[in-house]
C-alpha cells in the first residue's frame, strides 16, 4: 500500500482534466509540482488516455526516465531575462568589433527561431541581457497612450506593444523594396522570412 | 531529377581579379545581384537582429531567364513563399489561403544601373577587406559604405566564385550591426528537383486571394516632393486598396498610397492616407529593432507614414518633403 | 496560492505554460509527461532510427522551452509543439541526408489523425523487448478496461475518446456532474493500479 499522497489522486484527475471542483484541488498545481510520487499518478493517467485512444501510443521506453535527462539538459538553460515596465529607454552604446564576422545576439536564448514581431514604442532591456561583444545601440522613442491597435506580444526582449496596421505596412514596404542590389536573395529572403504576421 | 545549371555571365567571369580596396562599385553591385537570379542553390537563411530572429529553407533554380524559388518559413507563422520569376504566390496552410500577386521590383535593378542619371557611387563607396571563409564556401568580404548619414553601410560576404552574397550586416551610422541576414548553411549548385519544386506552387485546397494593388503616379495622386532626398529616386507608386479590420485592429477606410524610392540599395516607401483622428493618434518614430525604421506624421488631412532601411533623418527628409500639390 | 483555473483542458495547458515562464520548470516536466508520447509518435513517422526519435524529441522539448514565452495562449499548445516537433525532425533529416533535394513538402503532416493514423507509415523500429513492452501495456489497459463496470467503462469512454466534458457526459449518463467525476476517477484508479508496475518496471527504479 503507497504512502498517502500529498496530493489526493482526484485533485489530480481533475487537473488531468482541466475540472476544478472544490477548494482543495485549487491548490492541487502546487502541491502536485513538489510532489514526484503525485507526478508519476498524473503520469499514469495520461498513459491511460493516450492508451485508450491509440495503442501506438503506449509507452516503449521510460517516459520518467526521458524527463529526467530532459529536465538536466533544461538546467543548462539560461534564466530567461525578467520583464520590467520601464517607459525609459536605455540608449546604450559599446563597442563594435570592426572586422566582426560572426554576430550573436547573445541575449536571444537558442535559436528556435520566432516570429519577428513589430512594436511600437516600449522596447523593455534588461542590463543583464546585454553582454560581451554583442552590444545594441538602442533608439528612445516618445510613449504615448496606446491606440487601439497595440497588441501586446511576447519576444525575446520582452513584452512589446505590436501595431498592426505599422505591421501592414512594413509589410507592404518589404513588397515592393526590391530595387536593390543586395535585395536579391537577402532583401526578398529577409522580406520572406518576416512576412505572415499582417496577414 | 533534373540538374540545372545556369551559366556564370561575363560579369562574372570579369570580376576574377585579386582583390583591391576600390572596386568598380556598379559592376560589383550588379554581379551579386545576378548571382542570386542566376545560381542554383539551396540553404537554411537566418535573418536576426535585436528585435528576433527569423530562418527559412529556400531553394533557387533558373533556366536561361527564368527563376523558380521557394522559401519556406522555420519560424513564426506557417508560410511558404513560392515564385516563378516575377510571380510570387504566399501559401499559409493553417487558413488555406493562397495570396498571389505580381512584384515587379524584383529584376528592376539592372535597369537602375543603365539609367543614364544612376549615381550610386555618389552615395557609397566599397571597401575590401579581405576573405573569409562561411558556411563553408569561400568569400570575399566587402564594406560598403555610404558618403553620407542618410543611408547605413554594409558589410557583405560575397561568394568567391558566383559572387552570391551569403551574409549581409546592415550597419548603423556608429558602424555597429543593426541586422544580420545570412545562409547558415548552404548548397550552390545544388541538384534539386525541378518538376517538384514547380508543382510545390500549385494552389489546389488553398483559396486564393490577389491584392487589389493598382500602380499609379505620384502626381496623380496629388503628391510630389517639395525637395528630393539624396541619391533616392522615385521606383514606383501604388494605391492600395481599403483594409478591412482584422482582430481588433482598425483598418483603413480609404486608399492608402504607396510612393517607393530607393538610392540602388536602401529602399524607402512613403505612405499616405486620410488622417483618422482615431487612429492615427502617435506621431514620431518607432523602433523595432532590425534596420527598418518608420516615422509617422500627421500632414493637414493626411496621414504619413514613412518605412525604410535607412537612418531616421532620411524618414524624417522625406516626411518633411512630401507635400500636396499645388 | 489558490487559484481559479478554468474548466476546459486547453486552458490547463495554458497554466502550466504561465508557470512555466514565470519561472516554474517542474511545471513544464507535467506537460512534458502529457505530450511526449504523441510527439515520439509523430517523430516516429518521419525517422526510422529510434535512437535519433529520442533526441529529435529531446531537442523539440528545449526549443519549445526555449521559446515558451511567445506562446500566445489563443491557440492550442500542442499544435504549437507539434509544428516545433515537424521543424525539428525535418532540420534533423536534413542534416544527415545533406541532400539538397525539395523536403515532403511542408503541408504533409497538417492533418494528422491521431486516434485514426490511416496510412501505413514506418513506425521507428524499438527492438523486440521495447515493442513487447508496449505491446504489454496496450494489452493491460484493455484488459483492464474490459473488467470495469460499465458505468465506470462508459464515462472514461466518453471523456478519453470522445473528448466529452463532465457536464456532456453528465448529460448523455443522465446523472449529476459529481457522479461524473466519481466514476472517471474510479476508472483511472482501476487501470492505471494494473498500468504502473509494468511503467515502474520500465523505469527500473522508484522514480
């Protein structure tokens, strides 16, 4: 017989199920995180429901043990910069390497690569996402109320205030911005790569 | 499976000389446009700046004078790009929606270096600086840099042998890296399947949409340019068509005019529409990160906004000049 | 700290993507638990070495993490992870096949059935012991599915496979909601009592 959970096994059949039914269970997230034996039962209920909708999906290997290596490997992560509400924009000037081939933007964490994605007016740094030979020279700019328009969208420097109809037309600009030289493959590429997002 | 190979042009073949600090700048220009029209290649293409990074796969063929391409995006929003010379036809498979239209800027460059007025070398000159070797191939690296603080400078990674650019830095005016855009892994020559590329275009599923883009003139519209802004000449104007409001955005209830400039590097577009006190409620700059700026700008009834890869002040040139009609 | 949370699965996903980035990687490890059997089996389509699965899922977990804080809670978080998933294993193919030639075409995974894969595509190749296992946990879950009452058999039916809410299923059992969640509850509890020792013996150890 197991040792009585920390958390009751309803709380976590209801989270496995998105129900919230009584008091108790709303502190079920809590306690089911800092509890393993409660996170091998959440475990078991989702092999049980995979199972039931495909055999294919029953497990061939350890699922926990796959975590676990998963879980070293996210330890390694750099701790994502926190956002901070600041209406001042830090103008921050350094260094550039004049023979800089390789260019890394060092406060990017990993290259999943995202959507670019346009802000109008906050752009929120933190000192400690600025660091060694990759320093940005960045452009203060006047913030007023925000128009209807602003979305606010998560990037890599934070919480930015995106507006759609700028987001139109830079597309709109990037269209019709082939008459150059270097446009061809970086300028249409580039433009390929960003486009989507105002459509 | 079909091997394509394009020629290299004479241009090519001419540029094969050891490196000097100033190069003929049109005809360097010219050879790394034609590299990309007339190479067969195809890589993984990154394009990063402070405001993110975005990649996509492409591969590129050509026959003679024709060009197939395909880009498919690896970030952000499904995509993929898919153009046969200046046809482009933007598939996104979440919607189904397939939008066609014509670009006709892309293979206009040549034609800007025979214009008997094309002063690029007034405004940038090029730098060697030496050879690199990047993403395996390798390349001469070139600084091209502007005579003025209305334009940026770049740093070029040019393909030894096709001239093919496989890394660019947009520089500011402090010469530090506003953007990066770059093959992080590439295949020249690569053997690609021509018939399959050709029918990854076809657009049965998708409902296809065509931009009601109507080319028109400046001077139609009412418009012209009090006092031009160095080295940028007029490249084309547009009028698009009202947009209908998506997503709690606003919308435009009118036509918005598009009058696009460009300098042979830099491209600018001045966007004009009907002031909406509603919108239209931040006048000032906006920066994104990356090197495209903007600058918007209330003029009488009016409402500009200026977007291009270029310093705020030229934005500011720009809005500044534009002015009705008399 | 109490919280509302909402009732529809989708928005648990949510929470635990808002935990994750306000900083909680444990929390993170639940959807992992969650969802890496679907992903192994989507990967397992497109790449036959089984040991390559297992790192291409890897990897599409840290980029996931990596970009969690984009994730913008309107949409599905597995349809989010599954394009990661595609993106990954297609970067990995390439790279190992160094062939330049047009990749499936990027639409071939979009409608992916998962409670009915029609095709008859390669399935990454564990080794004998690995399939057996799998195959034991297949059989026991039927088996114990088969031994429930059918009152117990039915709700987790309707909640597992056809996706019903408790108030749907309360409505089609005609009994209240808390009978509902009784009877689920008391299922998972049958079957997953025969489910872990074949789960812990994959393990090797207590975990």
């Amino acid at each position: 017989m197991e040792q009585m959970n920390l958390v009751p096994n309803e709380c976590i059949c209801d989270l496995v199920d998105g129900q919230l039914i009584s008091a108790d269970c709303a502190q079920a997230f809590d306690a089911l995180l800092s509890d393993r034996r409660a996170m091998q039962t959440w475990h078991a209920y989702h092999v049980v429901g995979d199972v039931l909708r495909s055999s294919e999906l029953a497990p061939s290997g350890s699922d926990l043990a796959f975590l676990e290596r998963l879980e070293r490997r996210l330890a390694d992560e750099p701790v994502r910069p926190v956002v901070i509400q600041d209406n001042r924009v830090p103008v921050i000037t350094g260094l550039a390497s004049a023979n800089a081939s390789v260019f890394r933007w060092k406060m990017l964490a990993g290259l999943a690569g995202f959507a670019l994605v346009g802000a109008v007016g906050l752009n929120l740094w933190t000192p400690t996402g600025l660091q060694g030979d990759a320093q940005i020279a960045v452009q203060g700019t006047v913030v007023a109320p925000a128009p209807k328009s602003l979305v606010a969208a998560e990037t890599a420097a934070g919480t930015m205030l995106r507006d759609e109809r700028l987001d139109e037309l830079m597309a709109a600009h990037r269209q019709l911005g082939g008459h150059s030289a270097l446009q061809v493959p970086a300028g249409f590429l580039r433009n390929a790569t960003y486009e989507g997002a105002a459509r | 499976m079909l091997l394509v190979v394009c020629g290299v042009t004479a241009q090519g073949s001419a540029m094969a000389q050891p490196v000097v600090n100033e190069t003929p700048l049109n005809a360097w220009l010219l050879r790394v446009h034609q590299a990309a029209r007339q190479s067969v290649y195809t890589g993984t293409f990154v394009v990063s700046s402070s405001a993110g990074m975005a990649s996509a796969r492409i591969w590129h063929v050509c026959d003679g004078a024709q060009q197939i391409e395909r880009v498919e995006s690896l970030s952000g929003i499904p995509r993929a790009i898919f153009r046969h010379n200046d046809q482009v036809v933007t598939f996104f498979p979440q919607s189904k929606i397939a939008v066609a239209e014509v670009r006709e800027s892309l293979g206009l460059f040549p034609d800007l270096l025979k214009s008997s007025d094309s002063s690029i070398g007034d405004f940038y000159q090029l730098k060697a600086l030496g050879n690199e070797r990047i993403a395996g191939f390798e390349s001469e690296v070139f600084w091209l840099q502007p005579k003025d603080m209305m334009r940026f400078g770049y740093r070029v990674w040019s393909e030894k042998k096709t001239g093919l650019i496989i890394q660019l830095q947009t520089l500011d005016l402090k010469g530090k890296v506003l953007e990066q855009s770059a093959f992080s892994e590439l295949q020249l020559g690569a053997v690609v399947n021509v018939a399959k590329l050709t029918r990854s275009g076809n657009t049965d599923g998708y409902r296809v949409v065509r931009p009601d883009l109507q080319k028109t003139t400046a001077d139609a519209q009412g418009w012209t340019l009090q006092k031009p802004v160095d080295g940028f000449k007029p490249m084309g104007c547009y009028q698009r068509p009202p947009i209908a409001p998506q997503q709690g955005g606003q919308g435009s209830a009118q036509n918005t005019m598009q009058w696009v400039f460009s300098d042979g590097v830099a491209t600018v577009s001045l966007f004009v529409e009907a002031f909406d006190g509603r919108r239209h409620t931040r006048e000032g700059s906006a920066d994104m990160g990356g090197a495209t700026h903007t600058l918007m700008r209330r003029l009488d009834n009016w409402w500009v906004t200026a977007v291009g890869e270029v310093p705020l002040a030229t934005l500011s040139a720009f809005a500044l000049a534009l002015e009705r009609k008399k | 700290m109490s919280e509302d949370l909402p009732a529809t699965p989708q928005d648990s996903d949510a929470v635990l993507v808002q935990r994750t980035v306000a900083g909680d990687q444990r929390a993170y490890g639940l959807l992992v638990l969650k969802y890496q059997r679907r992903i192994q089996r989507l990967i397992g389509r497109m790449v036959r070495d089984v040991d390559l699965v297992e790192d291409i899922c890897q990897e599409t977990f840290i980029r996931a993490y990596r970009a969690l804080h984009q994730f913008r809670g309107d949409a599905q978080f597995y349809t989010w992870l599954y394009r990661i998933a595609v993106n990954t294993a297609k970067k990995f193919l390439l790279e190992m096949k160094n062939d330049p030639t047009v990749s499936e075409g990027f639409l071939a995974n979009d409608d992916d059935d998962e409670t009915s894969w029609k095709k008859n595509e390669p399935i990454a190749d564990d080794g004998p012991e690995s399939i057996l296992a799998a195959k034991e946990i297949a059989a026991v879950v039927n088996a114990a599915m088969d031994d429930l009452p059918a009152d117990l058999r039915q709700a987790v039916v309707l909640r597992e496979i056809e996706g019903l809410s408790y108030e749907e299923i309360a409505a089609a059992m005609n009994c209240p909601v808390g009978t509902v969640r009784s009877r689920i509850f008391r299922a998972r509890e049958a079957i997953s009592a025969r489910v872990r020792p074949l789960l812990d013996k994959q393990t090797g150890k207590r975990w």
